[in-house]
C-alpha cells in the first residue's frame, strides 16, 4: 500500500494498494481511494501510472487488474487513461485489465 502525496503541499490525500496477488498467473488487483477535494486533478492517474510501472518492471507482474463500480465514470477514466482495458472475466463481471506489453507483444495470452 502507498500514501498518495500532493508535491506542492506535501499532504497525503489518497491510498493505492495491491491486493490479491495470483502468483501463479503472475497476476495482481489494484485499488485505489483518493479525497474528493483533489478529484479530477490528474492525481490518481498519475499514482496508477507509476504503480502500473513498479508492478510490471520491479515486481514482475504480467497482468494488473482493477474493478471499478459501473456508475463510477471518473474511476473507469482513469484506469484507461493509464491503458487498462474492459474485460468480461470468467463470472461475466465486468472488469479493467492491464497486459504487460513490454512482454507479451503478441497481444492476450
């Protein structure tokens, strides 16, 4: 889990976290949550981002996931804006997907 840090004010203003982990899949979930005064603002992007990029080049992690409430518009933004893409998975949910292309440059394993 980190802390989301403003620059300019140095305050924490949101969470991101991993959660779980399918080792076996090379897999992991992320979640998020970030304070409505700083909305919109480009934050949570830019923390997806840079945790997208820890998890598939430090960790090694092929495949990041994100489930995001179908009324929530500013969330699924976000997750696209950081290249994850919808998916249905295997109960017909609908949830966002992150393939490592750096690795699989073929397209969905």
């Amino acid at each position: 889990m980190w802390m989301i840090i403003e620059k300019i004010s140095n305050q924490g203003i949101g969470i991101i976290r991993v959660t779980n982990k399918l080792i076996e899949k090379n897999e992991c979930e992320i979640g998020y949550s970030i304070g409505s005064k700083w909305w919109n603002k480009g934050y949570t992007t830019e923390a997806v981002n840079k945790v997208i990029e820890y998890l598939t080049k430090n960790i090694g992690f092929d495949t990041i996931v994100a489930e995001v409430s179908e009324n929530n518009i500013a969330s699924k933004r976000v997750l696209e804006k950081a290249g994850l893409k919808l998916y249905k998975n295997q109960n017909g949910e609908l949830i966002y997907k992150y393939q490592n292309k750096e690795k699989y440059l073929g397209g969905e394993r």
